[in-house]
C-alpha cells in the first residue's frame, strides 16, 4: 500500500471526486453532458467519447489537488491513458490525487428492501490489476430501500465480505451501502445500518482498515461513532440525487463528513462550452464542494 496516499486520504483536507460511470449510467451522464446518444452508434465508440469528457474534467486547471483527495475511476478508465500515461498514474504523479476503481458488476434485484451487489466473478483478477495500475483502493455500491433488517444485515455482510477480499490484496475498500434518500424509513434505515457497519467494524484487526461512502444522513452527525472508528480511514458522502447546492448545505452541517460526489461535481459541465467556460464551471464546482467538505 502507498502510505503517502494513505495518510492523504486519512487527513487531507478535500474530497473525492467520483467519476465511475459505468455502461449502464454511461448514456445519461453524456446526455447531461450534452452528448446525445445520436453521437455514438455503438458502445466503443460510447465509451470513446465518456473518456474524453474524463480527461477533459481531469486535465483541467480546475481538477487540483489542493482541492481534491481522490478520484473514482471505472475500470475502462483504469485501462485508458490520459497523455501518454495510464490514468491512475496521471492523477497520481501529474496532479497528485488518489486514484481509486469501482469494482463492482452492478445490483441484483431488490430482495427483502435492498439491492445486494451483482456477484464479481473476476474479483481476483480485477484486483491484480488493480495492483498493476497503482490504484490505491477500491468502491463497490449497494442500494437500502426499506429498512428491512435482514436485507440491511445481508447488504453490509456481502460488502465486508469483498471489503475483506479487497484489503487481502493490499488495497482499501470503499464500502459504499447507500440509502435511498427517496425512502419514506430513510432515518429507519440509517440506524439499523449504523448498528451492523459498527459490529463489523470492530469485528476487523488493526491492520484492516476501510473507506465508508454513505448517503448524508437524516440526523445531523449521525455517523460520528463511523467516522471517529479507529479501522475507518476516511467517511465520504454520495450525492445522491441531491441538487449540489442542496447536498453541499446537507454535507456543511456533518462534522468530518466530506463528498464524494458525482453527477453534483459535474452537473454545469458541458461539451460544447468552450474551454475557458468549461473550467470556469468546473472550478466553481470543486470549490463549493470543498468548502462544504472542510
């Protein structure tokens, strides 16, 4: 493990950027980038283009580390260079940022209120190439929608279950059991799932150590006992379907939370502003969301 990304990510100050995407998300997010699906006749030429809209947010001015911890990478984005070198080692040696993988292969079908994660079948091998790319640490989602105790039980036994897999082959995971801010038992859902992360969480030993990334919750600070737990490196929060400006205010009011936003970051981004117009936007955004996450 890289003990500087480490200590970055224990006590930097900023946030993770989250730009992972995946085939399934992959057409809205260039939709809202004002690239219609009519631009694309296949998913080579789909992904192409979701890589240059990457690179464009990554080789801006505006990406600084300064500003931004880490990074969340899809696993072709991994794959793909950005001048000349691989992605995670341009974040990491040109702008000094961390780069993580979302590993996981998508949600199964909702069973007892929740959505497991999708078996990952080639866990290993992603793994190892994770190692061979220099990505620092790994996110997997699963999604709680009813506060169900079983399935909030299955959803974080499953997520240590790989988190510990993860941890074996030298990385940190992101352990990212999200709520549905949309859920009528949204509070509900937060306490029993506090509840089962901490059991696990001291259930690991001193050499074991995770990432959380959950949805901010209902009640100011709840999650205090998680982020102050001494096996969690660092708490983030998703987006999550929030407005920036709305999460940001949500995010604001938990003490040692910080983002680890998506569609919120890029939300203003568009291709066909101009450069100057583009990291104008992006700028804006990275420092609104860093505010809110000191």
């Amino acid at each position: 493990m890289n003990q500087a990304h480490f200590d970055k990510m224990k006590n930097g100050k900023g946030f993770i950027a989250a730009l992972d995407q995946s085939g399934g998300s992959t057409p809205k997010a260039l939709a809202d980038y004002g690239v219609p699906e009519s631009a694309y006749t296949n998913e080579e030429e789909m992904f192409d283009l979701v890589h240059q809209m990457r690179t464009r947010i990554i080789t801006s001015p505006a990406f600084d580390s300064n500003y931004i911890l880490g990074a969340i990478l899809f696993e072709q984005t991994m794959d793909r260079e950005i001048a000349g070198k691989y992605t995670a080692d341009y974040l990491a040696e040109e702008k000094g940022i961390v780069p993580f993988l979302k590993i996981d292969k998508g949600l199964a079908a909702e069973s007892n209120g929740v959505q497991l994660m999708k078996p990952i079948s080639d866990l290993d091998d992603t793994l190892r190439r994770a190692n061979e790319r220099h990505i620092f640490g790994t996110k997997m989602r699963s999604v709680i929608k009813e506060a169900n105790e079983d399935g909030i039980k299955a959803v974080v036994d499953q997520q240590f279950e790989v988190g510990k897999q993860i941890i074996a082959a030298g990385l940190i995971p992101i352990i990212e059991p999200e709520v549905d801010i949309h859920s009528p038992e949204k509070e509900k859902c937060e306490e029993l799932l506090k509840t089962v992360i901490l059991s696990h969480l001291d259930q690991l030993s001193e050499n074991e150590n995770v990432m959380l990334k959950v949805s901010i919750p209902t009640k100011t600070n709840f999650y205090k006992e998680l982020i102050d737990h001494p096996r969690v490196v660092r708490v983030v929060a998703l987006s999550g379907g929030y407005s920036r400006v709305e999460a940001n205010e949500k995010l604001k009011a938990n003490d040692g939370l910080i983002a680890s936003f998506s569609r919120a970051l890029s939300q203003d981004l568009n291709a066909n502003q101009t450069d100057e117009e583009f990291n104008a936007a992006l700028e804006k955004a990275v420092k609104s969301i860093y505010e809110a996450s000191i």
